[in-house]
C-alpha cells in the first residue's frame, strides 16, 4: 500500500500562484504514472494532469497553459504549480499513484483545499 500526502492548498485571490505537494510513501515511487484530481464543492471529481513514469506529461484542457505538474522521484514527491487562478479552480485537490500495468495498484492521497477567491 502506498500512502499519499497532499499538501499545500490555501486561499489565493485571482490571478494568484500556488503550489501543490504530494509525498509518496514508497520508495517505488518512481514507477508509478502520477496524476492531478479535482473536485469542486457539488461537483465530481474531475482529471486535471498526468505525469508518466516516463515524464510525459498531459493536461486538461480546463488547466493547460496554467498549471504544470512535475515530479521528483528522488524525493517520491509530486507537484502541481498552479499559476493565473481562477475562481472556478476552487476544488479539493488529489494525487494519485497509479501502477503503468498492475491495475490494482491504484492510490489516492487525503486532499488539500484550494479556494480562489477575492
């Protein structure tokens, strides 16, 4: 089991910057594709970004442009910089761990609020 640890949601005003952490438990972090959920007060959770084991990365059209997500395998630690917010980025947001082949191997992390407001 592979524990994940959000971290680093707060209040930000419109148009502010913030940056997301997510701490893996494992040290086989390295091998698992690592993704970016959000879900909005009311809403489903929703995808935002994927980073690969390989480094590819992959974004939601809602976020691209604005937001990278960017890993440091030595440090089993995933982030989120998020940069131009908007109200409408306003969710919990999630890590995931996701094994390349085992699908069983699945992890979600506790959640860190982001509200954007003025």
């Amino acid at each position: 089991q592979v524990e994940l640890v959000e971290s680093g949601g707060g209040l930000v005003q419109p148009g502010g910057s913030l940056r997301l952490s997510c701490t893996a438990s494992d040290a086989t972090f390295s091998i698992y594709d690592m993704d970016w959920y959000r879900q909005p007060p009311g809403d489903q959770r929703e995808w935002a970004a994927t980073v690969r084991a390989d480094g590819t990365r992959i974004y939601a059209t809602s976020v691209r442009g604005r937001f990278t997500i960017s890993r440091d395998n030595p440090k089993n630690t995933l982030y989120l910089e998020m940069n131009d917010l908007k109200s409408e980025d306003t969710a919990v947001y999630y890590c995931r761990a996701r094994h390349p082949t085992n699908t069983r191997s699945t992890y979600w992390g506790q959640g860190t609020q982001v509200t954007v407001s003025s």
